[in-house]
C-alpha cells in the first residue's frame, strides 16, 4: 500500500513488550509508569495473524523491538510463526543484546535474518552509568554469539547524547571495523518536542523515503514515531486500523506527547 505520499509501506516494527532490562536514561525514566498488563500484551497468534493480514497488503519486513525484546518469553516460536508466512521476506530484531548470546543461535534456526544491537560506548563504567546497570560483557558476548549463529550483516546502534565524547565514538568506529559490524550513529531524540534527526548510516529519519509502520504490544498501529495518531485493532480492526494508520501518516515527523521511546519501540 502506499500512504498519502506516494510512500510504499512494506516495514512494520512491531513491539512485544513494553518491558526492559535496563533503564537507559535517554529511553526509559527511573520510576516507570503505565506498563502494559499482562492481559493488554498481544499474545503470539494475535501477532502472527496480523502479520499474515497485513502481507497480502504489502508488509515484507519485520523489525521485532520492545521494551527489550528478548524478555517476551518464547521469542523463537514467534518468530518461526511469522517466517512461514508468504510474503515475509525479512525478519530482524533490535536489541540491548544482554540475553543474546544464550538465544542467538535458536532465533537463527528459527528465522530471524539479523540484529541491530544497542551499544553507546565501549567503557564499561559508561555503559553501566547510561544503562542503569547493564554488564557491557554480557552484550560483546551476545554480539559474538550473534555472529556466529549467521545473524548478519550485524549493526550497532550508538545513541550520542550531549555527554558523548569524540573518544567514545572513535573507539567505537574501531571496534566496528575491526570485527566487521556496521554502526550507526542515532542523535538522542526528544518526542514531545519533536527533535529529530537523520540517522547516520541507516534511513530513520529520511522522511522523504519512510516506509514503516508502528504497531505497539497492545495492538496500536501509529503511522510515525512522532505522531500523535495510532489506530486500535480491537476498535478498528487489523486491516482497517493498518489502512487508517498508513492514511493518516504525516509528511514528516511532528511531536508525540502521548507515548515514549519503550513503548512503541523506537
């Protein structure tokens, strides 16, 4: 299908969890609020199903994100769900990488073509401050298992915030290169007042050329990560919310006030 300008849409980032096992402090505040009941969480036939409605309409790829993805219980039997469906020609995932290197090489077996792993620095004292915790050991150990399990090209993500330093991101530029990782360089974003920019070294941001589509873990289409817009299934239902969400897509980003980063992935 193609949106109001003239945009194919084939990509849809569907979130599976609003949850995550860190708290990275330009995604997620120290004292959570609002999140999803176990109930509200689409489970995996509801997932599936949408999946295989929306491929006949154009849907081809599919980015599994969160929260922390890897935290849904099970992820490889929805991910082996959705890989038999016709049409669906790619499946990735984005990820902190802290659960990986014990499940890479099942989600491999059962389908998941590659990953984007998240990583701001390569100190692991940094990486401990950003995250709120995290064991920057655990995510080498995940990219390593990663890559040996086939899931490539692999890419790191690097948020740079204001207290990113030059020495960070040459470190992580030669980090990359060395164990031939792609890298992408993701200004740190601000929803509700609608800042934005173009991802270096991938397409997010490229209004002009955005082909996504949002789904959240209760089952909201939003048709951009800075709208206000989103679409229930239950009230509209899959192929009508799909159609309202791709219509209802803005030229470009705007602001978003009523969601955040963990809850619509991204």
């Amino acid at each position: 299908m193609y949106d109001s300008y003239n945009r194919h849409i084939t990509y849809l980032r569907i979130s599976v969890t609003d949850r995550c096992n860190l708290a990275c402090k330009y995604c997620m505040p120290e004292q959570v609020k609002g999140v999803l009941r176990g109930s509200e969480i689409q489970d995996f036939e509801e997932i599936t199903q949408i999946v295989r409605t929306l491929a006949p309409l154009g849907i081809s790829k599919i980015r599994l994100t969160g929260g922390e993805p890897l935290v849904r219980k099970g992820l490889d039997e929805l991910i082996r769900m959705i890989s038999g469906i016709d049409g669906i020609r790619e499946i990735t995932m984005t990820t902190n990488g802290l659960l990986l290197a014990g499940m890479a090489h099942r989600l491999a077996l059962a389908g998941l073509d590659r990953v984007n792993i998240s990583l701001d620095t390569l100190d692991p004292d940094r990486y401990r401050e950003i995250t709120r915790g995290g064991d920057i050991r655990r995510v080498k150990a995940g990219i390593d298992s990663a890559l040996k399990a086939g899931l490539n090209p692999l890419k790191i993500n690097c948020v740079i915030t204001p207290d990113t330093t030059a020495g960070e991101i040459e470190k992580l530029k030669e980090y990359c290169h060395s164990n031939d990782l792609g890298l992408r360089f993701i200004r740190q974003m601000n929803l509700g007042t609608g800042k934005f920019w173009k991802v270096e070294g991938g397409e997010g941001g490229h209004c002009r050329i955005c082909n996504r589509i949002r789904l959240t873990a209760d089952g909201r289409f939003i048709p951009c990560l800075f709208s206000e817009k989103e679409f229930g299934i239950r009230e509209h239902g899959i192929e009508g919310a799909f159609t309202r969400a791709i219509q209802q897509k803005p030229e470009k980003g705007r602001v978003n006030s009523r969601n955040t980063f963990y809850s619509i992935g991204g």
